[in-house]
C-alpha cells in the first residue's frame, strides 16, 4: 500500500479548469445528435428532390425513385466507409480539408477549405429556412415573419454552442431520438398496411414534358444526393470526442450511416409502391406520414418533430466549422485568433463568425429555401471528391496491407460523387449554383492573401533564424505624472525596477500649480528627476509624445510606463479619467517605444 501511495505521490497531476477533460467533450451517441442531425433530417428533402425530377416523365417515372435512391445508399455506404478511413489518417478533425492538405497539394486544399465554408454556412440557412417553412405550413399566420422565426432560432443556438458543443449535444439528444423513431415508425408503419391510412394535399394533373432517359435519371441521382449532406460532419469534428476519439468517431459514423440508409431505402419503397407524387400544400414526407399515421395527432405531432428537427440541423455547422477555421487558422490562412478557445473546449470565435455569416445570408435571401436549395450540394461534393481523390493518393503512397482494396473502394467514390457534382452544376447554375462559382474562389484568394500576409510577417520578424547577439544599453523609463500621491509613488516604484535611469514628467499651463508641484516634489525627494512641459494650449498627449520621440533620438531604449487607477468594480470604470488609456494608445501608434500601463487597484 505504501508503495501505491509513493507512487501516485510520484505522479502529480495538474487539476483541469472548468471545461477541460471528458465531461465536456462527446460520447458516441452525443455525437450522433450533435454531428449528424443535418444528414438525419436531410430524408425530409432528400426523397421529395428525386420524385420532383422524375416527375416530369409521369407518374409511371416514379418506379425509378428506388433504382435511383438504392445508388445514393451504395454511394452513402462508400462515404461512410471513406470518412472512418479519413478520422483514422486525420484524427485532429478538418476532413476534406485535411486529406487534402497532406495528399493533394496547397491549391486543392484551399478548394476543399472554402467548400466546406460554404457549405457549413448554406446548411445553418437552408436547415433554419426550412424548419421555418414547415412551421408555417402549420400554423399559417406565422408566414409573414419567416425570416424572424430564423433569426430568433439562430440566436438561440449560437448561444447554446457558445456554452459547448457537448452543451448542445444533450440538448440535441431527444429532437434526434424522436425524430428518428418518428420516421423509422412511418416506414414500418406504412409497409405493414396494404394501401395509405389517408391522403393529403391537393392533386395536381400530371403532363410528362420529357422521356425517362439517362439524363432524368442523373438529374435525379444528384438531386437526390441532397441527402447525403452533413455525412461529413463527424470526420470534420473528432476533436469534440472523448478518448478514445478516433473509435467513437468512427462508430458514430457508422450509425449515422445505417440509420440514413434504412430510412432513406424504406421512403423509397412506399414512394415506389403507393406511387406518391407532388400534391399542392405538402411535401412528399407528409404525404408518407398521413399514409402511415392517417390524420390524427399523430400526423401533427410527426410534422412538428420533423419542423423541430429541420431546425436544429443547423447545429452541425456549429460543431464542424469552428473546428475547421481553427485548423485554418492554424495553417495561417484565417486570422489567429479563430484558433482561440474559450475554457470550454468551444472555439468561440467561430461560433460568433457562423452566426454572422449566416444572418447575412438569411437577410440577403428573406430566408427563402428555395433561394438557397441550388447552392447547397455543390460544396459538399466538392468536398466529398476531394476526400475521396486525396484518400486514394493517400493509399498509393504509403501502401499499407490492402492498399488496393481501399484505393479502389475510394476511387469509385470519387468518380460517383464527381459526376454528381457536374450534372448538379450544370442542371443548376442559372438557378442561383453560379453564385458558389464566384464565392469559392473568392474564399480560397482570401485565405492565400491571409497566408502570404503572415509569411511576410515571419519573414520581417527572423521567425526560425538565429537573431543578431543581444546589445546593452542604457535604458531610460518615462512615468508621466500630475501631482504627487500613492499614484505617482506606485508607478516611480515600478519603474525603478525596469530601467537604469528613471524621470517623472509633468504637463501643466498652470505657472501656480507648477509651483505646487515642484515645492511638495522636494518635500518628498523620491530621488527622481522632475521635468515639467508648459502647455499653453491645456493639451497633455501631444506634449508628452513629442517629449518621448525627443528621448528616442539617437536609438536609445525608451519606456514610458503608465500609472492607471483600476476600479474593484467595473461600473466605477467610466467615472476615471481615460487620459492614460489615450496616451498608451498615440504613443503606439506613432513611437516605436515600450509602453506599459501599470495598475494601481482601489478598494471600491
């Protein structure tokens, strides 16, 4: 036993702060609700996108809605697997980012960057636009003021992932659980029956405008792919894990996978079976969940889980794209404090910037979902083909056991997720996808002026070099002044410690109160000398400064140490003088001196 106890004696452990360890971080199942409720809810556009597409060579076309959502699950699967590969290579998060960065080159690794920004950003407004949409179509009267209901559900959420993102995990656990249940419960529910339990909406007359070929059909696979955003998410955000990370993130995504599978597969069976096409004043989901339910509460109760659900999809981006800027930031391509984090394991910065982003986009659009639906996948396609390409570089360099294996299961990724991406542009781009041309390259110029901007600066400061030897001089350390107190006692006492040679300087225009201070000056003999600047014009910053700059001449170290009174209580801040604050601030700007603000703490 005391062997035990020399032990843990030998081995001290360092007490974590508030926010630090795993109770703050995610368990599998908190990942699940925290990463994957964007992917999870997308089964609500997802299967109404392709029915939408196919519609247009009659209902006869919609026999092609399982053909073509039992693709999407192969490429789902073929995701799935793809992304455990990358949080096993990339275990500090980032994603497409990463790979491509390690496996692809700068340039492609700014493309994968600037995508995913996109993307995060376009699912906060999409998901928020939607949820306000489905809760409109069932409480009529809140139409008019969809762009509130977005704004207000966007506040909300910023301040909840502020707290952390484990925080808004538990928050998010009984939306996904319900959810989930309530659409797998549609799909058991509706197979069992023989026929719909009702029908809802209003029937539109079906004219085919085009033949059910090849190009209707890839049209359909892309729009479909709608669902498969935010599958990315947990590769993006291993970090947030507990240890073992890379495992849990895995499983995670695993679950992810075998849930949006089932679900997207048996919608697509009713659809094909009940041959249910678009009717006016209800989407496709409402339709399967009148089929399965009938009308009762149970139908009301389903539509304001999926409206709930659709809303806070939007919190995927929260627990990814804060995690990405900071690895951004890392990299030098986003400003330095993105990299920041609060004590919490929450990096605040770009949680703020999100929320930002997203308000502008949402004004911008009046919160419009349709405005928004042509931008949405064509960066997460990008990202997945980068994930997919960079993976199979990846494996034909550093060629483990069954390199061809994966490289091959990666390269059909790729090609399956790059011809999506193409027909996605192509049938898209004068439907608003052109907008997303723009903006990516915009992003990646602006992360590579950032980068160049902070190599310049390296390169200034010697960041890496051996600098010159270290030259000793005589120091002289300036403490501005205005009448002797324990102020001015603290601030020479300060200042004695820093410098050689130390001088109090005083600015008056009052000859009278000039006198006063050099009389009780002498009466104290600090053993300081005084200098005192007349000012006629009452001015205190423009004096000192010019005295100061007077002082470097010649390339003698100046300080100009500061005495400042610092309330106990902030709310007695605004009633000092700010006169110190001022001169800190020209002194910086227009000096190349040490300036230093010392506080002198009160007691109320």
């Amino acid at each position: 036993m005391a062997y035990g106890l020399a032990r843990r004696e030998l081995r001290p452990r360092v007490p974590l702060r508030h926010g630090e360890g795993d109770k703050y971080r995610l368990t599998s199942i908190e990942g699940l609700a925290a990463l994957s409720l964007d992917a999870l809810s997308s089964v609500a556009y997802g299967p109404e996108a392709i029915v939408l597409v196919l519609i247009a060579a009659g209902t006869g076309a919609l026999t092609a809605t399982l053909p073509v959502t039992l693709v999407i699950a192969a490429l789902l699967a073929v995701l799935v697997v793809s992304y455990g590969q990358v949080i096993a290579v990339h275990p500090d998060g980032g994603g497409a980012y990463a790979v491509a960065k390690k496996d692809l080159g700068p340039a492609v690794s700014l493309l994968a960057a600037a995508s995913l920004v996109v993307d995060y950003v376009l699912t906060v407004t999409v998901s928020l636009a939607a949820g306000a949409a489905s809760l409109a179509s069932a409480f009529p009267s809140l139409g008019p003021h969809l762009l509130a209901i977005c704004l207000i559900g966007l506040a909300l959420l910023t301040a909840v992932n502020l707290r952390g993102v484990a925080e808004s995990a538990r928050v998010l656990m009984l939306p996904t659980a319900l959810f989930v249940v309530s659409i797998l419960g549609i799909v058991v529910l509706g197979l069992l029956r023989g026929h719909p339990a009702a029908v809802v909406g209003t029937a539109h007359p079906v004219h085919a405008t085009e033949g059910l070929g090849v190009l209707l059909l890839l049209k359909a696979f892309s729009s479909g792919c709608s669902a498969l955003t935010g599958v990315e998410a947990i590769a993006n955000g291993v970090p947030s894990f507990r240890d073992p990370r890379v495992r849990r993130a895995q499983r995670t995504e695993l679950m992810l996978g075998a849930l949006l599978g089932l679900m997207l597969i048996g919608m697509a069976l009713l659809i094909r079976r009940d041959e249910v096409a678009p009717r006016g004043g209800v989407t496709v989901l409402a339709q399967l969940t009148a089929g399965a339910y009938g009308t009762g509460w149970p139908y009301y109760a389903t539509n304001l889980i999926v409206t709930l659900a659709l809303a806070l999809a939007a919190n995927t981006s929260f627990g990814g794209l804060p995690v990405l800027m900071s690895l951004l930031a890392r990299d030098h391509r986003l400003p330095h404090f993105f990299g920041l984090r609060a004590e919490r394991p929450v990096y605040r910065w770009g949680v703020v910037a999100l929320a930002l982003l997203a308000t502008v986009l949402l004004i911008a659009v009046d919160a419009d979902t349709h405005r928004m639906i042509p931008l949405f996948a064509i960066g997460v396609f990008i990202g997945f083909s980068v994930s997919q390409i960079g993976l199979v570089r990846h494996w034909a360099g550093a060629r483990p056991t069954g390199w061809l294996r994966r490289a091959a299961l990666n390269g059909i990724g790729a090609v399956l997720t790059v011809v999506a991406g193409i027909v996605l542009l192509a049938t898209k781009f004068l439907e608003g996808a052109w907008v997303v041309v723009v903006i990516i390259p915009l992003l990646m110029l602006l992360f590579s002026r950032i980068q160049r901007y902070y190599t310049e600066v390296g390169r200034e400061l010697g960041l890496g070099e051996i600098p010159p030897p270290l030259s000793v001089a005589g120091s002289l350390v300036i403490v501005p002044v205005g009448e002797v107190s324990r102020l001015t006692r603290h601030g020479l006492q300060a200042a004695l410690s820093l410098g050689h040679e130390v001088v109090a300087v005083a600015v008056h225009a009052d000859p009278a109160k000039v006198r006063t201070l050099r009389a009780s000056w002498d009466r104290w003999d600090p053993g300081v000398r005084l200098d005192v600047i007349d000012s006629p014009r009452r001015s205190l910053v423009e004096p000192l400064v010019e005295y100061v700059r007077r002082a470097a001449e010649g390339g003698r170290q100046i300080a100009v140490l500061i005495p400042e009174v610092e309330p106990l209580h902030r709310r007695y801040q605004l009633l000092q003088n700010q006169r110190g604050l001022l001169l800190a601030t020209v002194l910086r700007a227009r000096t190349d001196v040490v300036v230093c603000v010392v506080p002198y703490r009160l007691g109320l």
